[in-house]
C-alpha cells in the first residue's frame, strides 16, 4: 500500500508539473475547443494550468490526472494518459518519466 501511494503521490506531481508548464508530453485540445477562438483557448489554457480542486470524489486514485471547468458556462473536461517513450503502447510505469510520454487532452464534457 505505500508503493501506491509514492507511486500515485510521484505520478501527481509529474502531471501537476505537466500541466503547469507542458514538461514531459503533449498537449491537444478538440476542435470543438479550437471553434471557440484564441481568447477562449488562452483562458482554457490558463484555468487547467492552475486547477487544483481535486478531492476524493474527483481524484479517488490522487494522481491529478483529470478535471472538470466550467469556462463561459461551458463544461470543459481535462485528462491526462500515458503512454511509452514511442507513444506506441501504454506506458509501464507513469511514475517513471523516463519511461513515460504523458497526453494531455482538453475536450468539451459533450466531445468525452
């Protein structure tokens, strides 16, 4: 149980790092996200950089990998995965960043 919890406690602070300042994978967002302009995506941008709301409820593993917004009254998912150095597979240990390519994907609730 304590190597989950390092584990889960590493993997959070690589995806908080990742999405405060894009270190360590790539970030996409849908073309529903992109329709609504660049002061939208700045703002997109800016409010999942700086979430913290997590709780048991939205984080039951603690490792900040997902959020939800509501940006203009706009429902706004955010979620991170991981995957292999190649981006082929799954990543084998999301706590090891260098065996780890994190995806951070920002969609509307209407486009998960």
């Amino acid at each position: 149980m304590v190597n989950q919890q390092l584990s889960a406690t590493k993997i959070a602070e690589l995806n908080d790092e990742f999405r405060r300042r894009g270190i360590g994978g790539s970030r996409y967002v849908t073309a529903g996200i992109q329709a609504e302009g660049p002061e939208f995506l700045i703002r997109v941008n800016a409010e999942v950089a700086a979430f913290n709301s997590f709780t048991a409820d939205n984080d039951p593993y603690g490792q900040h990998d997902f959020g939800s917004l509501i940006i203009d009254g706009k429902k706004v998912f955010w979620k991170i995965d991981y995957y292999d150095r190649d981006q082929k597979y799954g990543s084998e240990d999301p706590s090891d960043p260098s065996k780890t390519h994190r995806v951070l994907t920002i969609m509307f609730a209407h486009e998960y």
